[in-house]
C-alpha cells in the first residue's frame, strides 16, 4: 500500500511538472487565459481566451469554442499567468494591409492624456541560432521570448490626438513621436538604462512622458 501511495504520489508530480513544462514551452497567445470578451453589442462574456493578433481572432472556451473577429468584439482583457497581470486589448480602426482603415486588435501598454502606447505581437523565425538561445528563453513581463527557433516580437504604436502612428524602433523616432522633453527623456533613459526599442523600456518611458506633459 505504502509503495502504491509513493508511485501515485510521483506520478501526480510528474504529470504536474510535464503541464507546467508544456505551458513553459509555449508563447502567450497559444495559451488560454482567464478573460473577458466585450462585446460590439454591448454585452460581455466570460470565460477562457485564446487570442491570435495576427489573424485578428479571438476565442472564448465555454461548452464549445467559439471565434469572434475583431468586429465583433470593441475589447476584451486577459489575466496572464505568467506575469501575474491584466492584460487590455482593444479594437481600433486601422489600415493593416491596405488602403482603407479596418477594425484591428491592439495591446494596450500604458495610456495617459497625451497618449498612449500600442503593440502588436506576433511570432517570427528566429535565425541567430540555438547558442543565443541560452538564457533568453523568459521574460517575467511578457512570457516565453525564444522557443526553438521562433521569437515573439512585437511592432509599436503610438495613439496621440486621435491618430495612430507606427513606431519603427528608431531613436530619433522616438523624440519624434514624443516632442518638447528631448533632453529630460534622454537622462531618464540613461538614468534607467533604458533601449528605446524593448517593450517593457517602452512603456515605462511613454509613461514618463505623460507625467511631464501633466507637469
């Protein structure tokens, strides 16, 4: 009895580690997070959310699977796991891939009453190869950052005065998109050792710049 006790007490820790590992091994938007769907109808939903910013779809996990575009849903949030956060995204209009604006997801980073900063993530091939994987493979404010091959990577936006503008991830860009405190976000940035191009620096750096603006 005592030796069936042992071996199901190990299995029950082996099957817990494998989960753990498989969640581990795994990008944000492959995993489904407790969450909240509001819907374009006025109505909000609740359950389990995958999401796929490339694709614009998000699904919510009830008795069924269910798929809402980007149309349908005006927003919904998620509870990440693995920073232990809320996470908002919206749907705005804009002109992805053509011409004409279309409803679009965007994570939103941080938000003042200047303006705001967006991102979209997405999942490339990551070329420099298994050696520089060591080390990168997580990052405690947005997950797994390197799986076997593939990066998650992120394309910036920043909302001001009811217009987006896509980042390029540029320096001088950056002062651009922020204007009038070149020099105060030059020190914070040294200060901090801040990169103008990482998504955590980012945000803490498009926050700084509403504090002055409020000053």
């Amino acid at each position: 009895m005592l030796r069936l006790k042992i071996y199901l007490f190990l299995l029950l820790v082996g099957l817990s580690v494998q989960s753990w590992a498989q969640t581990k091994n795994q990008f944000p938007s492959q995993i489904w997070h407790k969450g909240t769907l509001y819907l374009s109808d006025g109505s909000s939903v609740n359950g389990m959310v995958k999401y796929d910013l490339e694709t614009n779809l998000v699904q919510l996990q009830e008795e069924t699977v269910i798929t809402f575009t980007a149309s349908n849903v005006t927003s919904f949030d998620i509870f990440d796991e693995t920073y232990k956060g809320v996470r908002k995204f919206y749907s705005l209009p804009y002109a992805l891939n053509g011409d004409y604006d279309t409803p679009v997801f965007f994570e939103v980073l941080t938000q003042g009453e200047h303006i705001a900063l967006l991102c979209r993530e997405y999942i490339a091939t990551d070329t420099r190869g298994i050696n520089n994987w060591a080390g990168m493979g997580m990052n405690p404010f947005w997950g797994p950052q390197n799986i076997a091959g593939f990066r998650l990577a992120f394309t910036y936006y920043f909302l001001k005065n009811g217009r987006m503008e896509r980042y390029s991830g540029k320096k001088k860009e950056l002062f651009d998109m922020l204007p009038g405190y070149d020099e105060e976000l030059e020190l914070y940035m040294r200060k901090n050792r801040l990169e103008y191009n990482q998504r955590g620096d980012l945000l803490r750096i498009t926050a700084y710049y509403n504090e002055l603006k409020n000053n």
